[in-house]
C-alpha cells in the first residue's frame, strides 16, 4: 500500500511540474482577447493554495484553469473541482495531464464564458481571472447563491487596492463601498509580472472576499444606482452633485417612471430638485463629500430618500 501511495504522488507530481514543452503548451499561443496569462511559478501556486484552507469536504471552482498549474494542486486537496474554461485548446490540455493522475474523478469541466455560464454550489473559489471581466465576474460571484465560504481571486493591483481602499484614502471609490458592502475584503499577497507566461504589462495582487453571511437586506441595484450617482464627483459635497442638471433631470425621470408604475398622476408642481435638498439638508449630508463617507452614512442618505414623500 505504501508503494502504491508513493507511485501516485509521483504521477501527479510528474503532471503538475512538466516543463511546457513536454505539455504541448508551446504548440499554441495565448489569446489576447481571454486575457490568457497562465501563472507559472510554483511558490506562488503553492501560495494560493495554502492560504486558500481547502478542506477534504469542499467543492471548489476555478475560473480560467488554463492548462491545470492549479487546479491540479487543488484535486490533492478537495473533494470536487469545477473548472470554467472558455478555450477548447485549454480545457484538452488540462484533461490530458489530469487523466495521468489519481484524481481525474474529482475534475468537473464547464466549457463557456463564465459570466453566461450558471455557476453550481462551490464552497470556495480560486481563480486568476481575465483582469477585462473583473468587475462584473465579482459582482455574479458575490450574487451567488448559496453563498460561497471564500474566494481568492487575482485582478491588476491598482483594481484590488480599489476593491480594498477605506474612508477616506485616495483610491476609496464606488467599488471599495459596493464590494466591502457584500464581503470582507482583504488584500493577500503581491503577484509580479515575471511569474506568469507571458507577463501582463501590469502588476497583479490576490484578494480574499469572504461574503457576509446572511447578506445585507437591500436592493443591491438601487443601492449601486445610488453610490454611482455620489461617487461621480466624489470630491464634491452630495449638495453640491444632487444639484447637476443631469442628475436633476435623471431623478425628474425616475419620479416620472415611479408614478406610470404606480398607477399614480405625476404632481406637475413637484420640484424634484429642491425636494432633493431638503432631504439632503434634514439627513445631515449636504455637506459632506462620498470620500468621507461611510457605508452606513450611504445607507442612511437612501432610507431619507425612500421615506421622502
């Protein structure tokens, strides 16, 4: 039993550290338009793993596989892995080194783009993803449900310090409320250049999201609709903002389409404009400026808004 047991962690050993020429990687290139950059170092992969906890009970999903480097780390250590893989070229590389190992029974493959393909139950997922899908493949993660344990993902740096930015800092933005509004966010460790193939013209970090769990009672679209609205001069004072002639107008519309909606006669004497300061003024808020501006400050500016008659 001993030597069987020895015999298989060298087949999978012998999968996970072949030279890519042995593999056939070099018999095609990257696509660009995947945003393919296959993560080659091997400390770094061992990295990502063992910060990522996998328990012998989870079902984990990965995005963007490539040719296994990961995922074949991942199978010694999980039940279950879900892959999602756009390329044809790379889901046959990865299921021809996976079939040399002990663990091929454990792989699942979902072919397809990952922001149309419906995402099973995961416990975790571990993915280094297209930085061009960043935001809207974090926000389908985030909507997931059930909801997932965590998540370690790797984005561009100046992405992940927006993701991660608090109150009051430069890079504090519309992300870092909406994503730290729907998980604990945590900046895990720097990912240069030099250890993917080929290297990306920009520096990469990992970033854990760990879901709050039950989520947050609100209308995510409202509440995003609205910190979009603050945060497009974040510098400026909400005052000062909710007075722009195009947000008047927008809001002017958005009353027009509440009424139609609730069967309702629009008040032609309603000034949508000068409704908007008193809210501002009675919450408090007037004056202050989104870079300065907690979530719960953002919440309280939306209950005032939604209770205005």
């Amino acid at each position: 039993m001993a030597i069987r047991r020895y015999q298989q962690k060298e087949r999978v050993r012998g999968a996970r550290e072949q030279p890519y020429a042995q593999r056939g990687v070099s018999e095609f290139s990257m696509l660009k338009k995947f945003g393919q950059n296959l993560l080659k170092n091997p400390l770094i992969l061992n990295s990502i793993v063992e910060k990522a906890e996998i328990k012998p009970t989870d079902t984990v999903l990965e995005i963007g596989p490539g040719t296994g480097n990961l995922t074949l780390r991942m199978l010694e250590k999980a039940k279950k892995v879900i892959v999602v893989e756009i390329d044809p070229r790379m889901v046959s590389e990865l299921q021809k080194r996976v079939a040399a190992t002990p663990y091929k029974h454990k792989l699942q493959v979902l072919v397809g783009d990952v922001l149309k393909v419906d995402l099973p139950f995961f416990d975790l997922c571990i993915a280094n993803i297209p930085y061009s899908i960043s935001s809207p493949l974090t926000f389908k993660l985030l909507s997931h449900r059930p909801i997932f344990r965590t998540a370690l993902l790797m984005y561009q740096r100046e992405f992940a310090l927006r993701m991660t930015a608090h109150v009051g800092e430069s890079l504090y933005c519309r992300l870092s409320v909406n994503c730290q509004l729907l998980a604990k966010v945590k900046h895990v460790m720097k990912v240069g250049r030099n250890n993917f193939r080929p290297p990306p013209k920009v520096e990469s970090s990992i970033v854990r999201l760990s879901p709050h769990n039950p989520p947050p009672p609100i209308n995510f679209m409202e509440w995003d609709g609205f910190v979009r609205l603050c945060f497009s001069r974040k510098n400026k004072t909400l005052g000062s903002i909710f007075k722009q002639k195009s947000i008047v107008e927008l809001l002017t519309q958005n009353y027009t389409t509440y009424c139609a909606l609730n069967n309702k006669e629009p008040d032609t004497n309603f000034d949508v404009k000068e409704k908007v300061r008193q809210v501002l003024i009675e919450s408090g808020f007037e004056l202050e400026r989104s870079n300065k501006m907690e979530q719960d400050d953002f919440l309280k500016v939306l209950i005032a808004f939604n209770k205005a008659e």
